[in-house]
C-alpha cells in the first residue's frame, strides 16, 4: 500500500519527509523478545564519555507508581554549604516558576487531571525568603506550562495553543481576553503536555517545545507533525518553523551562557526494559534530527521499527550530549549563572527529575547538577537536592520535583508539585 507523506519544514531550505502511515510493532513476540535481549550491548560516545546501553528486552518493562505522602516535618537534603527553606506553598499542582525582568515570580498551577488551569503571582518584597505576596495572575487556562514576559506582553503556552495578554510591568492581575497567536497540538502520551517557552536573547524569536503524541508512533506518525519537537516563531506567532526534531518530550529549556547554544531536557521511550532509555540533556542544533522514534542515541535502532526502519533518518540522528538516567522524568533545566554558589557551579545547569512510574527500582525523584567547564562543554551528572524517596520498598514519595529556576538573588528554586510546595536552595 503506498504509504502517504506529510511533509514537515526544518527549515525554509531543508524539508523532512516523513511517512505519516506508522509501521510500527508494538506487539513483538516473546521470541523475538529473547533474541532481542541477547544482542551485544551498545556502546556510544557522548560529549561526558562512553555510554554503554543494554540490549533491548533484558528486563522487564514493569509498572511501580509512585504514592505521595508529604513531608511532614522533613525536607529534601542538599550538599555541605546550602540550606534548604520551604518558600511557598498552599499551591494547587506547582508544576513551573517562571521569574519576570522585573524580579516577579509566577507559578503555573496545572496537571495532567484536575488542573488548577492557573498562574500565581507571589512576591517576596524584602527578600526575607518568605512571600509577602501570594494570589492568582491569571486563571482559566488549558494546562498552562510555559510562561514569558516579552515587548509588553506576557506569554502563556497552553496544552493546544500559545496565548499573549497586553502586560504592564508590576501588574497584579490580568483581567484582559488573550489573544491566541499559534494552534499546538493538544495532549500527549503519558504526560506530554506541558509547552515550554523560550525566547532568545534579543527578543526576535521564541521557541516552543512541544512533547509527542504518542511512546514511539504507535498512533500513526501522522499524528506526530509539529511534535517531539522544538518550535522556532517570532513573537506575534508568524514565521513558524521546526527548529529541531526527534526529541521525543523536550521540556525543559535554557542558554548555555557559555557558548550561546540552545539546551534542553528530554524524556526517552518506555517499554523495552528497565533501564532503556535513558533520559537526556542536550545541547540542541538548529535543523537538527535526534532519532525519536527510530533510533535512540544516535544510530542504535528501534526494534519495534525493524519492519519500516527508516534508514535515512536513523543515519543523520545526532547523539545528545549528556544521559541522565533511565525513566526519570527528566523535566526542568537552568544554567546558573549567579555567584552565591561555590565556584564549581557557575554556569553549570540543574536538572529536576520527577520520578519514573515504569522501572522496578525508583529512578530519578531528585535534582542533578551537571557541572560545565570555562568552554561551556558538560561534564559528569551529580546528585544536588535528593531525599524526595521516602520508601522505595513501599513505593513511597515525599515529593516529586520538576521546575528548577534560579532567583535574582542567586537561589534555586525547586517546584516540588505533588508535594503543593516550591522549595529554596541558598548558599549558607
């Protein structure tokens, strides 16, 4: 059967064809399983070092769901020379801060089911470390997440489209009607709903990311065009073009202060084993091709894909730079670029890692840190702010943390959202 093309634009003079009938199997046999998990184990080089990846199918894919139990008088533990202050809660799902110009912090208030569909405006006028200002900016959104101050306006991406309000600086609440200036697809698989924003240093261009519709195309690539992928527009929403393609769930988004290079944090596929694949931090190329859903880290191929392999794409994939773990729901990112942190941390980038929900041993439920030297390339992931697992045996969790975003005043902020809490890394 002659397969139908939908054709989606990299660039002005690079065009992607990709097939939008998927040919994919999910359903392989048991057979085909075992001769799968006893393949030679991958070895890649990443920008850190040597990755070595198990074969497909050597372990069970299982489900363990992580059970919230709050922290009561407990908090998440940091390294020698920080403390750790809860800054604000009474919040509804904090899933994202986002600090204005101006020193402003809105959190969206949003989740996958019984969203808030809100973002809070919380000021901390004597920078004491304790709100003296906490109240809703802006409510009935879809499933908020990405939020940006630019020319005058303020920037919302919902789960189905990116919506600018007129903004004055200082304003406490915005009561005007948002004007809908870019159509995204709405929801995902598993999660995948959240739309970043990112808008570059001039102002002249923003970028959105925008998460799959599915695990590895099993709904139809077709239903994939302008997913997995990071959106590059000008600020009316005009000049739409795919920046990058083949992350499968880019969330977070950042500048290496280093080197001017867009990064950003992206959760991999499930269901071929414990410890396949492992989630990443990359630095992102322009008209780049990053694999999802034929291949995985670089040319290692899908096999659920054998019977259409798409030999091409899986030929140009880029390797992301830096693995940061199996199914750990890697999801916030920022570059620290203040001074209030040791030396060692300057212009490195933090990672919050929500938590995996499909490996037998808990991954992720913590924030990485991974230094970056004086050239701006990324060395070795270390643990920074951990403790979110209170019992692994009982599948118990105090928290789960997800945005990270550092202060003016050179603190991380930590959105803890299951736990309703946003949490506050110092330099002691």
């Amino acid at each position: 059967m002659k397969k139908l093309t939908t054709i989606i634009g990299i660039s002005l003079s690079c065009w992607l064809a990709i097939p939008a009938q998927a040919q994919v199997n999910t359903n392989l046999s048991e057979e085909k399983k075992k001769e799968l998990s006893q393949q030679p184990t991958d070895v890649v080089e990443t920008a850190i070092g040597e990755l070595r990846l198990v074969p497909p199918f050597s372990s069970e894919s299982v489900t363990k769901e992580s059970e919230v139990i709050g922290w009561g008088d407990k908090k998440p533990q940091a390294p020698a020379g920080f403390k750790v202050t809860k800054f604000a809660e009474n919040l509804k799902h904090p899933r994202r801060t986002y600090i204005a110009p101006n020193g402003d912090i809105f959190v969206v208030e949003s989740n996958t089911k019984n969203s808030a569909n809100r973002i809070t405006l919380i000021r901390d006028k004597d920078g004491d470390g304790t709100p003296d200002y906490q109240d809703v900016f802006l409510d009935d959104l879809n499933q908020p997440y990405g939020m940006l101050v630019l020319n005058n306006y303020f920037y919302v991406a919902n789960t189905d489209g990116l919506y600018r309000y007129p903004y004055t600086e200082g304003a406490t609440k915005i009561e005007a009607k948002g004007e809908k200036i870019l159509s995204l697809p709405a929801g995902g698989y598993n999660n995948h709903w959240t739309r970043n924003l990112l808008a570059n240093e001039n102002g002249s261009k923003i970028y959105v990311s925008v998460g799959s519709a599915s695990n590895v195309g099993e709904y139809g690539m077709d239903k994939e065009e302008r997913r997995a992928a990071i959106l590059e527009i000008n600020p009316d929403g005009s000049g739409e073009k795919i920046y990058a393609a083949g992350l499968r769930n880019p969330v977070g988004m950042d500048w290496n202060p280093v080197t001017g290079e867009l990064w950003t944090a992206v959760n991999e596929r499930d269901k071929i084993g414990n410890n396949l694949v492992p989630d990443y931090i990359t630095s992102v190329k322009e008209d780049g091709w990053y694999g999802w859903p034929y291949s995985y880290y670089g040319q290692i191929q899908d096999p659920r894909w054998a019977d259409d392999p798409h030999t091409d794409l899986v030929e140009k994939a880029i390797v992301p730079d830096v693995p940061v773990g199996p199914h750990t729901a890697s999801l916030g990112l920022a570059f620290y670029t203040k001074n209030k942190f040791p030396e060692k941390y300057k212009n490195g980038v933090f990672v919050g890692q929500h938590g995996s929900w499909n490996r037998a041993v808990f991954s992720g439920y913590k924030i990485l840190f991974v230094p970056f030297d004086e050239n701006g390339k990324p060395g070795q992931p270390e643990d920074f702010l951990t403790g979110f697992i209170a019992d692994e045996a009982e599948s118990k969790v105090h928290g789960r943390p997800v945005g990270v975003t550092v202060t003016p005043d050179g603190a991380l902020l930590v959105n803890d959202d299951d736990a309703n809490i946003i949490w506050k890394v110092s330099a002691e």
